[in-house]
C-alpha cells in the first residue's frame, strides 16, 4: 500500500465552542480526564519540541508531571538538547494526541527552570531505579558503550537511598503556555479547531480556526 492511501475518517466526537471553559487550563484538565476515562494509552506523552540557537528545531516525547498554574511540567537532565535549547531560546511547543478520542491539543510557550526545591521533591518520589539512571546517564551525549553506562549503574547500586541526591543538572522544566489549541478530528477532514490566545493584560482570546 502507497502512503497516500492510508486514511482514517474521524467520527467519534464534536467540538463546540460553546461548551468549552473560558481558561484553558481547566478544558485542558477536562479532556485530560476523558482521556483517563477513556483508558488512552500514556495520555501524559507529549511531544517536546525546542529550537536551538542556530534556529534548528528538535522534537521527542517526554511525560507531563503536573500543570502549575499556566504551567506544563516536565522533568529532564537540564545538559541534553532539548535542556539546553530551553534554555537557550527559550521557545517550546508541545503536542498531545489522543487517538481513542481523536483528538490533539498544541501549546506553544516559553520555558521556565523549576525551582530546586520543587525538583528535589519530585526527585525524591521518584522509584530507586530511575534516580540512578538520571544519575548515571549523560542524557543525550555520545558514549564509548552501553556497558560503560551499565557497569556505572552497578557501581552505585549499592548506595543507601540517603546518599542518593538529585544532581543539579536534573530538574523540573515549566513551559510557560501563551497559545493552546484544541483539536477535534470529524469527518472528510472537516475538523474542529479552537485557539486560546494570550494577550498582554494576561487574559485569555478564544478564536475558532478553520479546519
């Protein structure tokens, strides 16, 4: 089969303006919660994408944490790329798509370090297994060989959880949302689209986009 015979009609839901709360964040919570329902698989996967110094754009999926706020939360060693192209531009979009409910929601925003406190909370609650691998792992860096990395894990393995502390270099990430649009998939490619814009008094546009 070609790609361009692959095709899927989007049927299952509608979008109304009317029905949509006038912040954001909270409709955000409120298809976050339908997702749950509907048992979508890692409804917190969301694409990451960021944009370095020289204007080239990177993407990958991270996990969502917790909306704070304007806020979308995420957690990363702070030397990868896409840690150090936050930082550097600060520019980020992120990409949620939901396939049980057809269903997708971009935001687009400005990236915020997380303080130390709050990164250390979350570090600590994390299971022993993946605070040695943030520990470990030059995220995003070339290595000489996976064992290497291994025979470092094993190597701290045997460290007392109190001795384990969150390195510096990994943290909490807030994406600072200004634009957030939420996308219903209908029939014959006749989709639902509505945008949240935020102006400079800090209040939130809501327009409709065409399909």
């Amino acid at each position: 089969m070609d790609y361009k015979d692959l095709r899927k009609e989007y049927l299952k839901h509608r979008l109304d303006p009317a029905s949509l709360h006038a912040d954001p964040m909270i409709q955000f919570k409120l298809w976050f919660d339908e997702a749950l329902q509907a048992k979508v698989d890692e409804p917190n996967a969301m694409v990451c994408a960021s944009v370095s110094a020289e204007g080239k754009p990177s993407s990958r999926y991270v996990l969502l944490k917790e909306l704070k706020e304007d806020q979308f939360i995420f957690f990363t060693n702070y030397h990868s790329r896409k840690g150090i192209e936050l930082f550097e531009t600060k520019f980020c979009s992120l990409v949620f798509y939901w396939r049980e409910l057809e269903r997708q929601i971009r935001i687009e925003g400005i990236a915020e370090k997380c303080s130390a406190a709050y990164s250390d909370e979350y570090f600590n609650s994390r299971p022993h297994g993946s605070k040695l691998s943030s520990i470990v792992s030059p995220q995003s860096s070339k290595i000489e060989s996976k064992e290497y990395l291994e025979s470092e894990l094993k190597r701290i393995s045997g460290m007392d959880a109190s001795e384990i502390k969150r390195p510096e270099h990994w943290g909490g990430i807030g994406i600072r949302a200004n634009y957030i649009e939420f996308w219903q998939g209908r029939q014959d490619r006749f989709h639902d689209r509505v945008c949240y814009t935020k102006t400079e008094s800090g209040a939130w546009e809501i327009s409709l986009l065409a399909p």
